[in-house]
C-alpha cells in the first residue's frame, strides 16, 4: 500500500518559491507523471516527497501518516535517479543487492531476491557484469532493478529515460508501463516529455511555476484543457491559439477574428467577447469549397506519413496536421475549416477556459 498525499507544500529557496502551495493527492497503484516545462518545480516536488528536502510549509502523507520530518530511509519509497547513480566499482548483482545488504538481510534471502528481481528484468545473463559494460537501457534497468529489491510501496523517478537515445526510449517506456501493471505499486515519475507522460501515466500533474495547472488523465488534459498553458503544452505541434470575438451573425454565434476571410461557427457561446480560440493542427481539414478560414500557405513540412502545412491567415499564423500528399505548396491560397466542437475558448486575459 502507498497511498501519498501532499498537502498545502510550499518550498522556497532564498528569493525563490520552487513549489507554491501544492496540494496533490495520488492513489495507491496509480502512475503519477509530474510534467512541466524547466524549473517549474517538478523536480523539487519530488525530492520533498523523497525526503531529500523539507518543506517550508505543508505536510506529506504516506498511506495517513506524517512522513514530513522523518529521514529518507524511514520512507517506504524508492528512488530512480536520471544518471542512475550505480555503483561503478560494484558488479550488477551486487549493485541491485546493495540495498539489501545495508539492511543486513540473510545471504539467503539476498541471493532469492536478486535473482527474482533480476529475471523480471531481463538482467540475469548481465549479472556478472560492471556498469561500464552495460548499454544506457541496461545501466537503467539495473537501476530499477536496485529500487525494486526492497519491494517499495512506491518509486519515485526523476527523468530516469532522458538519457536514452529515442529507440531505446519507446521501448523503456513500454517496460515501464508493463512493469507498473505487474507490480501494482504507485509510481511517481518527473519528466518534462510529454510524450512519456501522455503514453504511461494514468494521471498526469501539469506544473506551471511551481503550482499546479492541472490535473488529470491525458485524455482530461489533451481534449479539455483548463488553460493556454496547458494547451499549449501538450500537444507536438501544440494548440493554435488565435485571438477572435465570439459575435452573432445571421441569428448565429460564430467566431470571427480581424483579418481572417472567414468563421468559425460556434455554439452555446456569448456574445462579442474577446476570445482567443484553440483548435489543433489535427482537427483542421483543408476543404474543396469555401472553408471558415482562409488564409496563404508559407511552409509545408514533411513528417513522412503526414505534413504540416503553416498558414498566414492574414497576420495570424495557424498550423494544420493532414494527410499526405495535401497538393498545396507554399503561396497557395488555401481553405481549412474545423467542427465547432473541436474549438476550444479561452479568456484572453487570464488563459482560463470558457467552455
Ligand atoms: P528541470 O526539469 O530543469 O529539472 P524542475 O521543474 O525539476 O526543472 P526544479 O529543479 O524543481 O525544477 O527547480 C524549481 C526552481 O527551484 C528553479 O527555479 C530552481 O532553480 C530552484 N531550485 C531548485 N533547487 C534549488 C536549490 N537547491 N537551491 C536554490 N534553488 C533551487
């Protein structure tokens, strides 16, 4: 069990507040990604849960207890480092043992649980070896495979993949993913890739500056962002984001922005207010006939199975994910239009959702 609840953590160094009253509550067995751009906190969050570091304010709960005060042994937790932090000098099996021997656990006991954790990893051939001799994707295994000796309540990863190359990478991130149905325990996992985040967790944690900006399942944060922080975070290219006025015309709401040869028809919205209106390079369709927006092609990118084609739409600039070949070529004119229920509305001012 490894229920973890933050409560109200505040932590500040000299002038600056690097987690900002951050509340978060992660279930029992659930895979908790904290994302954010660099330096937004993420890191720190972690190591306060770690016990690396104590919080100026606010208390961290595991499973109902004040774990706050207590040394980072004390915690039912376990740690995964980016560099890995093994032991050159040690082998593999030693390594991985390593926790287990400064528990003083019987040499019995020892050599079962290495060997249990090691098959599950794959790493029983290596275990002979010295991390010299081992590949990025092994050094990590290795790594984990010392967390996971202990059989911790919870593991808690600070960008354990970045140093992967993108291959090894995706085929880490599935391990993960299967190693986390197999064991059930809670996992809490830094990263600022999105892509690790939308694939593996269950819930992510979007950071902004030390607060939360929003917490959910991919899906929640991808489909209805809370913010244009969050919209423009997740997501490769990410959110358009145009500045328009929802307005009526001809008995209907539409959303009209200056310069634009065009409209989008929208529902359910208020009249003549300042928006900026979000809508996803993969929700625009290049249409035949007249499309809601208009606008001049000024660079087409090729990503091989699709193309992503810039468009003027007369000093907006808006990015569109379609299928290849689109048949326009920079300084066409082009038609996209999108389904009103792919238009996301967010207030100008404050970046905040509207509907
Ligand atoms: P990254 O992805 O770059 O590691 P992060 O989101 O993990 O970033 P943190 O490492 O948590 O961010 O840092 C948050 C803020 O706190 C940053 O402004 C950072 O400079 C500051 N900070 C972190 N640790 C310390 C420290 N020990 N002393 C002073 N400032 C710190």
């Amino acid at each position: 069990m490894a229920r973890l609840q933050i409560d109200a953590v505040t932590k500040r160094f000299g002038a600056t507040d690097a987690v900002r009253e951050v509340s978060l509550d992660i279930a029992d067995g659930e895979f908790m990604v904290l994302l954010g751009p660099s330096g937004c906190g993420k890191s720190t969050l972690l190591r306060l849960i770690a016990g690396l570091e104590t919080p100026t304010s606010g208390r961290v709960l595991l499973d109902g207890r004040d774990i706050t005060g207590s040394a980072p042994q004390q915690r039912d937790l376990a740690m995964v480092f980016q560099s890995y932090a093994l032991y050159p000098h040690l082998t593999v099996e030693r390594n991985i043992a390593f926790p287990l021997r400064a528990r003083r656990r019987s040499r019995a006991e020892i050599a079962e649980r290495v060997a249990e954790v090691a098959a599950a990893l794959e790493l029983t051939p290596l275990l002979r070896r010295r991390p010299a001799a081992l590949s990025g994707g092994q050094r990590q295994r290795v790594a984990l495979a010392r967390a996971m000796v202990r059989d911790p309540g919870a593991f808690l990863m600070d960008e354990p993949l970045s140093n992967l190359d993108a291959k090894l990478r995706s085929a880490t991130r599935a391990e993960l993913i299967a190693l986390h149905r197999r064991l059930g325990a809670t996992f809490l996992y830094v990263t600022h890739d999105q892509v690790e985040a939308m694939t593996m967790a269950t819930r992510i944690a979007l950071f902004e500056d030390g607060r939360l900006a929003q917490v959910g399942p991919p899906e929640e944060l991808y489909d209805r962002p809370r913010s244009t922080f969050v919209a423009g975070f997740l997501g490769a290219p990410p959110m358009n984001l145009l500045s328009a006025t929802v307005t009526e015309r001809d008995g209907r709401l539409r959303v009209v922005a200056e310069g634009l040869d065009g409209a989008l028809g929208i529902a359910g919205a208020h009249g003549d207010v300042a928006v900026t209106v979000g809508v996803r390079p993969e929700r625009l369709r290049v249409v035949a006939e007249r499309g809601a927006l208009r606008g001049r092609v000024t660079m087409v990118e090729n990503l091989g199975s699709e193309e992503l084609l810039h468009v003027d739409l007369g000093g907006q600039s808006v990015c569109a994910r379609v299928a290849r070949p689109a048949a326009v070529r920079p300084g066409d004119a082009v038609e996209l239009d999108a389904a009103p229920a792919d238009l996301h509305l967010f207030d100008p001012d404050s970046g905040l959702r509207l509907s």
